[in-house]
C-alpha cells in the first residue's frame, strides 16, 4: 500500500511562483497556437478578487456571444513559497435555440496543451453521449444546483487528480469542464 502511496506522491510537483509565471507563459503561447489554428480569438483576463496576481492565469476564448472557453492555471502557493499547478478548461454553450454544439477536436487540443493527463475526443464524444446514470456526479458527492437537469462527473484516477464534467441547466445552458494538474514543466 505505501507503494501506490509513493507513487501518487511522485506525479505532483510543488513549484514556486516565479517557476510557474514562467510554465504560464510557455502554456499560454502553445494555447495561443491553437487559437491561432481554430481562427478563434484568446484572450487573457484577470480575476481581481484573487490576492497574488502572479500565481494564476486566466484566459478566455469567445467563439460566438454565445459560446465561450474559460481556462485559469493557478499554483496553489498561498503563503508558502511553492505550489502545485493545476488547471480547469470550462467550455459553455448558452443554448437558448439549441443550435450550438461543442467543438470536441478544440477542446482535447486546448486539455492536452496544458494537462498532465490527456484525453482523446472519443473518450469525450463517449462522456458526453453516456446516460446521466454511467457518470452520475453524486456518486462524487456533488449536489445538483437549483436549474440543473443533467450533472455528471467523472475522474480519471482515484485520486482525482484529473476530471472531466457536465452539466445541463434548465435555461439549455451547457458546459462542459476538464480540470487537475499541469504538466507541471521545469527547467
């Protein structure tokens, strides 16, 4: 058992700051890349409510007003000199007419550029097109919201440290979210 244990424990590193402005900036070129291949436009964003404005990053990608891609990358160093990097991809439809749909092949390439883990549009394609029951999010221990009709969840280890997720509101809102921990990059 203490094996599995080392094990989890190797896979995360603690990075300071400055190591992850600089992992920021590496993920951010390569996401602009694929921006740059889609035709969409990103954007970097700042979230003045979070204290230290270096340990997290966030960008947005607006494919249409209604449809938008949410990324942030944060280290989690509060008070300490080094951090675990972790990121979340939040990809939301505002389906009031239904017309929309996702562009899976975007969002794989957008996960894989920053994730430790990555995915493939046909484990996604299968997440999205399974019954609520197969990735039922209560079996996680997440609670419906008031306006949500479908929530699942899924993780990709048993120790979460990747999941992908999504949910249905009643007002035909969509989204679709991959979250956990960078690539970690050092140099």
């Amino acid at each position: 058992m203490s094996i599995l244990f080392g094990l989890c424990a190797c896979t995360t590193k603690h990075l300071s700051i400055e190591q992850s402005t600089k992992n920021f900036a590496i993920y951010q070129n390569s996401l602009q890349e694929i921006a740059d291949q889609y035709e969409v436009e990103l954007t970097e964003t700042k979230d003045i409510n979070i204290e230290n404005q270096n340990s997290y990053k966030d960008l947005c990608i607006i494919i249409s007003i209604d449809v938008e891609i949410k990324i942030r990358i944060i280290n989690s160093a509060y008070n300490s000199t080094t951090g675990v990097e972790s990121f979340d991809v939040d990809y939301t439809l505002n389906n009031e007419n239904s017309e929309n749909q996702f562009n899976i092949n975007l969002f794989v390439d957008l996960v894989n550029c920053i994730s430790g883990k990555p995915i493939s549009t046909d484990f996604c394609n299968e997440f999205l097109d399974a019954p609520e029951t197969k990735y039922a999010a209560e079996k996680y221990g997440y609670e419906k919201l008031n306006g949500e009709i479908v929530a699942k969840m899924y993780p990709l280890n048993f120790w979460e440290d990747w999941t992908i997720s999504y949910i249905l509101s009643q007002q035909n809102e969509e989204t679709l979210s991959f979250g956990g921990l960078t690539k970690q990059i050092t140099e």
